[in-house]
C-alpha cells in the first residue's frame, strides 16, 4: 500500500479499477504470441526484476544459469534465494510477487511454491491472455514489437504480418538511426541495403536514403501504424543539434563508399542529428505522434544523463506541429518533464513503465502534475512489457493503486471535489490517448 487505506481512496480505487484503459506502450506481439516458460525461476524472473538482481550483485553468467529451463529449479534455488533476498522489495519485484499471489495463488517465495508454479506453467494459451486483457478493461494496446523477433518489420511492410483488432504496432525509429553499437540500426551498409528492400528502391544516396525511409513510414501508415517510437536515448544523447546536410552528406558517403564501413560515436552525429529532424519533419508530413523514451533505462551501466528530456527542447520547440509523447516520467527528473508539458503545448507525458521504477516517484508526479499541467496532456498507463500479460497486469493494477492514492490524497486535501478526481482519472486511462493517437473508434 501507497497510502493509508482511508474511505475516499477506497471509493476512487474502486472507481479507477471499473474504468476502461487504454495501454499506451507495450512490447507485445499479441496473444499468439505468449512467452512460456518450463521452469519456474526462469518464468518469474523474466522481465525487469532481472535487472534488480544484478543491480544487487547477480553477475551475467548467474543469470544465464537462473534463466535456463533446463537446470532444475532445487539446483537454481540457492543462488536465486540469496539475490531474490536482497531485491525482493522493490517495485520491479512487486510485480514479481503480484503475479505470484494472484495468477498461482501463492503468497510467499520458497521452493515448494516454485515446484506448484511449476506444475501450472505448461497451461498457459493464447484464450487465457486475451480473457486476461479483457478482464482488465483494456480496450487497445499501442504496442513497439516490431524491432525483434518475433516481430517482422519487413513482413508488416508486406501485409503479412497483422495484428489482432485492438493492437496498434508503432514504428521503430532504431531502424533509421546511423549510430553504432545497435543492432538493428542504418549504421552500415546492411542496415541501409535493409532500408532500400523495405522500401523496394535503390539507396546511392543520401536523399535516396531520405526518400527511401519516408516512403518506408507512408507504407507502415497505410498498414495502421499508429506512431513512431524512438528509444535511442539508451545509445546517445537526446541533445539532437540542427546539422546542415553539408555536414552529415559526408559522413553518409563514407558508408555509401565501403560496404566494409561504419561510423562511430561522437563522429556520426552530425549525420544521426540532421536525419532524426528529418523524422520529424516526416512525422508531420504522415501526422504521426512521436513516442520518445526518457529518463531511466532498462539494464545497467548505462547513463542517465543524456537521457534525460532536458535536453529535446530545442526538438520540442522546433517541430511545433508534431505531438510529442515523452515516456516513463523522465526519472529521475521530473521537474524537467513537468516544465516540458506545462511549456511546450505538442508535449503529452506518458507514464508507461513508471509505476514499477519508482511508484512514490510516480505518485508525486501525479499529484504535481494535475497542479502543473493541463491534465488532458497525461497518459497514464503503459505496462511496457513483452508478451508476459500477467506482467503487465500486475503493473496495471499496481498503477491503479498509485493513481487512486494521488488523486484521493488529492481530493482529501480540498485540491479536487471526489467528482473531479473520478473524472481526472477516466481522461488519463483512456479520453485522453483516444484523442492523442486518433482511436476514435473506441
Ligand atoms: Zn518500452
């Protein structure tokens, strides 16, 4: 619990719990597609809870060892016990155990509750995880699964790969960044002959190039995607400079020179600047929203300081008619996030992922945010998981309880009647991505 249990927040949770959701960001291909497990250590820690056990000292191997189904779970138990020990309390392992108590009925972590686990995970089918999605009044998911398999870019392209109704694939901009260090990237000449077949045209050019993933991105339109989605504050900075193409050509004919070629960082980022403005302009072009991951990132060793939101606003600032949908409360630095949305009328805030890095964080930013910014601007749920429905529901319901104690915290202050926090609350779960992502068919 977030907040003591008093007789308003019971009523707006109970509120909050009845009313449909919109998902704004996962990473599921859909129910075809549910993940199984065979063991159940290897089940449980799938997702973000991995990243605490190794934040808490689990090294890389230890994990490989935990995640192999085809070590015995008595064998595993040790070494899982004594990192699970250590992490158990964050929010990353709330889901963990939320899934535990209400998907297999078990209330504590030990090794005869793993080995009932166990016996039930073969069970899992494509019926439960939609009944599971309906059950909890989620009516539409906008799902970025189009980057790694099972998701095929290049089939989506085709029409050959479709998803379920009430699934909304965005475009992965990863795909047209030229930097290094990232698999599926235009950082060689691979990635570029991979742009030239999507698009079913030849690259000897820059301006190809342009052309080529504009044409790209009118196709994925014309297949329902519904926005684009870049994450690649993970690889570089979000400080992206307005660079003359004077200075970017260059660099892209090195690539165009020598199939053996790639550019590195900081060198290719003049070249990777003056294309992502380029994005931009298309996404105005195709009125497509841009999703834009903020703030902390998945994993560890990386650096948060050039991820964070701060530094877009001479994007934000420039491409004023492009909506911009900036993710996971920028955290940790929610000031810079509320200046954004309070400032910058294309800024909505989306708080995918955000109640399980830090749901008092995401409660703060909540009630900051209803006195800071109009709350038409907020999305306020995204599980931001892979095709691990319990997962995200666990997230779901947590996100719930922060909301309700946000808003009764709140109503309770005198800030808000209970009948507009009520209201608050159905506009960030669903009137207000309806309207952002032009869903008006729900
Ligand atoms: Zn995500």
């Amino acid at each position: 619990m977030l907040q003591k249990r008093t007789a308003t927040f019971d009523r707006l949770l109970g509120h909050i719990e009845g009313l449909p959701v919109i998902d704004g960001h996962e990473h599921m291909m859909g129910p075809e597609y549910l993940l199984r497990f065979g063991e159940p250590i290897a089940a449980l820690i799938a997702g973000y809870v991995s990243h605490d056990l190794l934040s808490a000292g689990l090294d890389n191997q230890q994990l490989a060892v935990l995640q192999d189904e085809s070590v015995a779970t008595a064998d595993k138990w040790p070494l899982f016990e004594s990192y699970w020990q250590r992490c158990q309390h964050t929010a990353y392992a709330r889901v963990t155990k939320l899934v535990m108590r209400d998907v297999y009925g078990e209330q504590e972590m030990s090794l005869p509750a793993l080995e009932r686990i166990g016996e039930q995970l073969p069970d899992r089918d494509p019926a439960y995880y939609r009944k599971l999605m309906t059950d909890a009044q989620i009516r539409c998911v906008i799902t970025d699964a189009l980057g790694w398999p099972p998701g095929d870019f290049g089939a989506f392209l085709r029409g050959e790969q479709v998803f379920e109704s009430g699934w909304h694939p965005v475009v992965p901009l990863p795909f047209f960044h030229v930097l290094p260090h990232h698999e599926q990237s235009a950082r060689d000449w691979r990635g570029i002959q991979q742009i030239a077949a999507w698009a079913n045209r030849p690259i000897t050019s820059l301006d190809e190039f342009e052309a080529a993933v504009f044409e790209i991105l009118r196709l994925a339109k014309s297949r329902g995607a519904l926005a684009l989605k870049d994450q690649f504050a993970y690889n570089r900075t979000l400080a992206y400079a307005v660079a003359s193409k004077g200075d970017a050509e260059p660099l892209f004919n090195r690539l165009l020179n020598n199939p053996n070629a790639a550019l590195g960082w900081p060198e290719a980022k003049p070249l990777d600047d003056y294309l992502f403005h380029q994005y931009m302009r298309f996404a105005r072009e195709l009125d497509y929203p841009v999703q834009l991951h903020t703030g902390h990132m998945a994993g560890s060793f990386n650096r948060v300081d050039k991820a964070n939101a701060a530094l877009l606003a001479p994007v934000l600032e420039l491409h004023r008619d492009v909506r911009f949908d900036l993710f996971h409360g920028n955290w940790p630095y929610m000031g810079d996030i509320l200046f954004l949305a309070k400032n910058y009328s294309n800024v909505a805030l989306n708080l995918t992922w955000l109640y399980i890095i830090d749901p008092i964080y995401a409660q703060n930013m909540l009630e900051r945010a209803v006195m800071t910014v109009p709350h038409s601007k907020i999305h306020a749920f995204g599980g931001d998981y892979t095709d691990l429905p319990e997962r995200a529901l666990a997230h779901l319901k947590l996100a719930r309880h922060v909301m309700a104690a946000a808003l009764s915290n709140l109503a309770e202050k005198g800030w808000l009647e209970e009948a507009e926090a009520q209201h608050i609350a159905g506009q960030w779960l669903f009137d207000n991505p309806k309207r952002f992502f032009g869903l008006d068919h729900l």
